[in-house]
C-alpha cells in the first residue's frame, strides 16, 4: 500500500522475484524469461510505484502493438489506479496530480519507432523485449535521457523466442557484452510461472497448459530454457537399424508388401529452384502410415543435369501410379501444397497436373497444427509404436528430417532455409487425416499470442 495526500494506491503483494525486481536498482533490469511469471504486473506496478515516488516523472511503456499494449496495460492501469491519474486517449498518457506522465508506446513498423525519435524519458519499460530487433532496442533506448536527477533506466520483461531473441540472451542470460557495454549495468531476475504465486493459487490450470506444450516449447516457456534453438526439430525421430526385426522405437524400417487392403494417398510439395517431393503413404487399418515410396528431384535448379520440369514430374507420377505394383489398381488421392494453384504467374502447376490426371486437394498449410501433427505421428505409444514409419528405400525423407533445426526466431516452426520439401510434404499428409495425440498431449495454441489475450479465458485459452 502507498499513500500519497489522502489518496491511496492499492497494491497486490509482489510475490519474492517481483520484489526483487521491484528493488532492483541497475540501469538495465531484464524480467521474466518465462510464460507466466507476472511480468507484466510488474511493470505496472513499478511504473505506478516510481511515478509516486518521484515527482514530475516521465515513464513509457512500450509493447509492439497497440492491442497487446492496451490489454496487457493500458486497461489493467486503468484498474489500478482508479481516479488518482487522468488517462488522455489522444496521447495515450496517465498524468498524475504530482506531476509524472506514464506514456504507452506501440512500436510495430521502423515508422512508428520514426515517431519516437524524439522523445525523452526517465525510465522505459519495454514488455516482451524479444519481439524487438536489436537495433529497435538501441533505438528505443536512446530515447532514456533528461536533464534531471531521476533515476535513468530501462527495463525489459521478455520470453524465449522472437526476433529479439539473441540479443536479450546475449545481455541477460549468456553475459556476453562488447567493448562499449558495462557488464555491472545489467541485471536479470528470472522469473517462472512457478514463481508467480497468486496465478498458481489462482488457476492452477495455467501450469497444466504450459507442461502440455511440445518439448522445446514447453522447456522454453515452463522452463525459462534460452536454449531452444539449437537441436533437432524432430527430436524425437529414431533410426535404429538394431529394431527393423519389432519395428519398436524407431520409425525408419525395411520394406515389405503393401496389402491390397490399405489405402493409399499422396503428398506433394512444390520447388521450383527447389526440390520437390511427392510422397505415397500407405495407411493400415489402424491409420498408422508408412512412407512406401518417394519422388524427389528439382524442377528449376540450373547445372543440375535433368530437369524436373513438372511436365515430367505429373508424366512420372502417373507411370509409376499405373506401373509400380504398391500403386497400380489402388484409387491413390492426393493432397498438395496450396501454392500449385497459384495462377499469378502463367499456368497454375495444377493444371500441369491435371493434365497427366493426377490429381490432388488443397493441402491445409498451417504450420503450427501442421508440425504437432508430425509430431503426433511420430511420437511412440508406450509399446514403442509411432503412427508413421518411413521404409528405408525413401532415402530423402530419412536422410533430411533428421537435419532439420529450429527456426532462430521462431521455437514453434523450424528453419525455413533448410531442406524442407519432405518435411512439407509430410506436413501436409498430416493434417490431410489429423490424429489425436498418442499419449495424453493436448494439442498447440494455434494465433499470435494465445497465452496473451486477457480476462480469465486468457489462461485457458488453447485450442485449435
Ligand atoms: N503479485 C501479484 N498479485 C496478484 N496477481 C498477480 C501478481 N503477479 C501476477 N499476477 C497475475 O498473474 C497473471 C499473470 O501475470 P502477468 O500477466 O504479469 O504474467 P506475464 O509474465 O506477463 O505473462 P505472459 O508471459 O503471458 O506475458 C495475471 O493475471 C496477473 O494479474
Ligand atoms: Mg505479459
């Protein structure tokens, strides 16, 4: 509780790393590094404390965009302190009857950082640091300056992943500093759900949703892990030739017969100055699929020998379709990146393909539900079967998907530089006959932020 004149700020108590934070005295103070840990709060809180406590104050908090900005502080604030500060739509500023302004900032385009160039403050606070470049960051901080004796200072709240990621673990977690950089400037008070005590009493579901996560995001956001972008994105991909004989804990396997019986069904990425890969699954009648056989070349690349015009690669399909013995007789459907059907630049490849009468769906080209379905398939029951297994004769599927690594920016997606046409393809076929999990993994939020909308669905809120 603060007091000023008769009027009374009401405060909830800072749970132990809030108070850190709250009485940490450095000129870059790095908050958070997890989902949860009320970082946000604290921000509200510290700027409400240092408007009381020093007189004539200016304070900005800066979030990327304007709604994030308004849910995540500008409403809450209105909450906290009532009628002690006015808030002015038009310059989106508290000013206090003392003096002190707090500004919200939103800083989504290098315009909108334009428009701050100007502007002082005596402290900023930038919630979600990682969804800012580097060299926004330094921009941004520039504008910390004032001819005054109020405390200068700034301080981040920030999570694993985004854009920003590298340099927040490069000041904060890994202490790396270059020459012009004064390592007894910065301070980091981790924080993790665990840590914030009144959501973990009052909605012990919220943990729950953060250990469902896949691992890498569940060990970047339970955790607090700044080390998520190094590693496998299938980690869990197991090629182990000593259990061809069960076909138990691994997914790559010797080739056998396809029954008559199973289905059949294609999948198909598009490269042009890339590779492309059609891929046929056989599926079990348990729905478990094996990747019985590949085509994989490259359409456009120059030097390359033979090209893959797609003239050749519909004219292939269709001859194995009509020749190859796992193929011929069955009723194979097909499903397809969505980019085929583009037109905008001469024929669709579509129409290619329709030519040589292969035939294909739109395939659902949503990234995050695409790889949990990988995962899904990928993932083992508990006997130590997985619902996808690739036959050892497909020797681009298995020899790329082991080589693929997260995204730098991104722990949901992987790195889009690499070769992916398989893994694409794969994608896909998953959601083409989306499955649910194997064990009890709930699925992935799907949309920007998820875990950032307000109220109390906001910790409840996943879902497809
Ligand atoms: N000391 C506190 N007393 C009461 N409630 C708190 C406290 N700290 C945090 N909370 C509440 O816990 C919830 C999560 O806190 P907050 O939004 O600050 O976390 P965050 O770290 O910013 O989360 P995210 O990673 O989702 O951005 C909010 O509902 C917040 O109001
Ligand atoms: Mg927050």
């Amino acid at each position: 509780m603060e007091k000023e004149n008769t009027r009374t700020l009401v405060l909830d108590r800072p749970n132990e790393k809030q108070r850190l934070f709250l009485l940490d005295r450095h000129r870059y103070i790095a908050f958070g590094g997890a989902r949860g840990g009320g970082k946000s709060w604290a921000v509200r809180v510290k700027a409400a404390l240092l408007a009381y406590r020093y007189p004539g104050i200016k304070i900005m908090i800066v979030r990327k965009t304007y709604p994030e900005l308004r849910a995540n502080h500008i409403n809450p604030m209105k909450q906290l302190l009532g009628d002690l500060a006015a808030y002015k739509e038009t310059t989106k500023e508290f000013s206090f009857p003392n003096g002190s302004v707090i500004m919200f900032r939103h800083c989504q385009t290098e315009a909108d950082l334009d428009k701050y160039q100007g502007t002082e403050t005596d402290v900023l606070f930038i919630d979600e640091a990682t969804q800012f470049t580097e060299e926004q960051f330094d921009r941004f901080k520039a504008c910390v300056r004032g001819v005054n004796d109020f405390p200068k200072r700034v301080y981040l709240t920030c999570n694993p992943g985004g854009v920003g990621h590298s340099f927040v673990k490069r000041l904060f977690v890994d202490r790396q500093y270059k020459e012009n950089e004064d390592p007894a400037q910065f301070s980091f008070i981790r924080s993790l759900v665990t840590d914030n005590t009144a959501l973990m009493r009052e909605d012990p579901e919220y943990i729950k949703q953060l250990e469902a996560l896949p691992p890498k995001l569940k060990k970047a956001w339970l955790e607090g892990d700044w080390n998520i972008f190094e590693g496998q994105f299938f980690e869990e991909f197991r090629d182990l030739p000593e259990h061809y004989a069960d076909r138990r804990f691994t997914h790559v396997i010797a080739p056998f017969e396809v029954p008559e019986t199973w289905s059949v069904v294609r999948s198909f990425d598009f490269g042009f100055a890339k590779p492309f890969s059609c891929d046929w699954w056989a599926i079990d009648h348990d729905g478990r699929a094996y990747l019985i056989l590949q085509l994989y070349g490259c359409a456009g690349a120059p030097n390359e020998g033979v090209k893959w015009h797609p003239d050749r690669i519909f004219s292939e399909i269709s001859r194995m379709e009509l020749e190859h013995r796992w193929l011929k007789n069955r009723r194979v459907t097909g499903v397809a990146d969505p980019s085929i059907w583009d037109a905008s630049r001469g024929e669709a490849i579509i129409e290619c393909a329709d030519r040589h009468g292969v035939y294909f769906g739109k395939g659902d080209n949503r990234r995050l539900p695409g790889w949990m379905q990988c995962h899904y398939r990928l993932s083992f029951d508990e006997e130590g079967f997985p619902m996808a297994y690739f036959f050892n004769t497909c020797r681009h599927a298995v020899r790329t998907l082991p080589l693929l690594q997260f995204s730098k920016t991104d722990p949901e997606d992987l790195d889009t530089a690499q070769e992916d046409h398989f893994a694409d393809s794969f994608r896909y076929f998953c959601m083409s006959r989306p499955m649910a999990p194997q064990r009890a993994t709930p699925p992935l939020p799907t949309g920007d932020d998820p875990l950032n909308q307000r109220g109390a669905q906001r910790y409840r809120s996943f879902s497809y």
